[in-house]
C-alpha cells in the first residue's frame, strides 16, 4: 500500500507511460481513412462535353429533371491519417472515420488502387446496361449503351445508370419523366438481375445530395438507418432492393401517388 506522501508521485511515475504512448499516437498513422461528401453527377447530363449516356439501336426520348449519382471523397490509398485528424473527423457531421481496408484493397499502390476502382466502375456500368434492358426486355445485340464518366471509380452508381438508361428509352412507361423533373439522387450497385446491393458512405453522400439540390434520394433499402443519421432538411429517403422498385416508386411519386411509395 502506498503511503499519502509517496502516492502523488507513484501516480507520477505511472502516468508517464500513458504519456509517452499517447504522445507517440499523436505522430504514428492510423489504419484508418477520412471520408467526406464527394461529388455528385446527373447521368441524365454530360460530363467534360460528352452525353453520360449515348444509346444506339432504339429511339431515346429528351429527358427532363436529373439523376444524380453520389460519391465520397477519401484521403489517398498512401495517405496517413493520425489521432488529430481522427479526433476531428469524430466530432464533425460531414466526416466519417472508416477502416483503410473497407475503403481501399490491402497491400496496393496508390496505382493498383485507382486502376482497381476504374474496373469495378467498368463491370458496374456493363452491369447497369444490362439491368436496365433486361427490364425493358430488349436485347443487348441490337440496343448499345456506352457510359461516360471521368475520374469516378467504384460500383456504386449502376443503380443511377440503370435508372438513366431507362429514363431515356422509356420514361414512366407513359411518356413521361422518371424523375417526374425532380433532383433525384441515389447510390448503390446494381447486378444484371436488377437487384441493387449496399454501398458505404450513405450519409455523406445525402449530405452531397442535399448540397446539390436534389430532394429525393434513393437507398439500398439494407442502410435505411445509416442514410437517416445526417439526413439534410428537404430530402425524402427511398429505400429500394432492386431496379424495379426504384422504377414503380419514383413513376408513383411522380403521379402523386403517395401510398405506393416506400419510405425508410
């Protein structure tokens, strides 16, 4: 047992590890990247001059309101992140701290790493034109899609591009607007069958979303509650679990009929 006297400076001496290794974590990288709202993109649009979307073998229909895929913006592959920046990004609504590894493939170059989310931007638009004819029932032999897109890597548009594809072949089915000439935005992946998968980042990209103009937004119905965390004023969340359901609900929203429309 410590004496009165002696203990003040036994609590000394044992605080100066804990010092030491907090000191040292203030310098030392953390496996950890910081995330923001990134940028966001009308596939209904152009980007750098040239149409998002160009179709060929069909008549494609002028498009009015716009369909905005989201992102986030991370800090690099080889970008060190310390206790500072952690602590910051803890305290803040328009930052996340995620795992390196769940944001970036382990072990790879800054390079490898870019070169790897352009490939899955690839397979997710080859996945997003086949969805959005499969729904249409039209063949890719005689209808040709091509996306364009800069400097955005990542699966998570083919939900959005699906839904562009149709926009522009076949509106609501009626001959209207898909988007009813609404701001829509949305994110998640998409496969051939049309079923739309989770993404990361939900809520800083509502955040991107709602800076942007947009008032509805659709979810992979899986990350409803990460989507409402920071939820910007004005901006009605849609969950959804294939392409299907992102097309009956935004063609009901835009015919008022508001019971049909699923909400989080």
């Amino acid at each position: 047992m410590l004496s009165n006297l002696s203990r003040p400076r036994a609590l000394a001496l044992c605080a100066l590890p804990v010092a030491a290794l907090v000191a040292v974590a203030g310098f030392a990288p953390l496996p950890f990247a910081v995330a923001q709202p990134g940028t966001t993109a009308d596939v209904l649009g152009e980007d750098e001059g040239k149409p998002v979307i160009t179709i060929t073998g069909a008549p494609v229909r002028p498009t009015k309101g716009q369909l905005r895929m989201t992102t986030i913006l991370a800090t690099g592959p080889s970008t060190e992140v310390g206790i500072g920046d952690v602590v910051d990004a803890w305290f803040r609504t328009d930052r996340s701290v995620l795992p390196h590894d769940l944001v970036y493939p382990s072990g790879q170059s800054d390079e490898e790493v870019e070169q790897h989310n352009l490939d899955q931007m690839k397979e997710s638009q080859d996945a997003a034109a086949l969805a959005a004819l499969n729904y249409l029932g039209k063949s890719p032999k005689d209808v040709k899609v091509t996306l364009h897109l800069e400097d955005i890597g990542g699966p998570s548009a083919g939900l959005l591009f699906s839904l562009g594809i149709v926009d522009k072949l076949d509106g609501n089915g009626a001959g209207g607007d898909l988007t009813g000439g609404r701001v829509v935005a949305g994110t998640g992946t998409i496969k051939a069958d049309g079923t739309v998968g989770a993404v990361g980042g939900v809520s800083l990209k509502t955040q991107a979303a709602g800076r942007d103009g947009a008032t509805v937004f659709l979810v992979p119905k899986a990350e409803c509650s990460d989507a409402e965390a920071e939820l910007p004023k004005g901006i009605r969340l849609i969950p959804v679990s294939t392409l299907k359901d992102a097309v009956a609900s935004l063609t009901a929203l835009g015919k008022g009929q508001e019971a049909k429309v699923p909400s989080c």
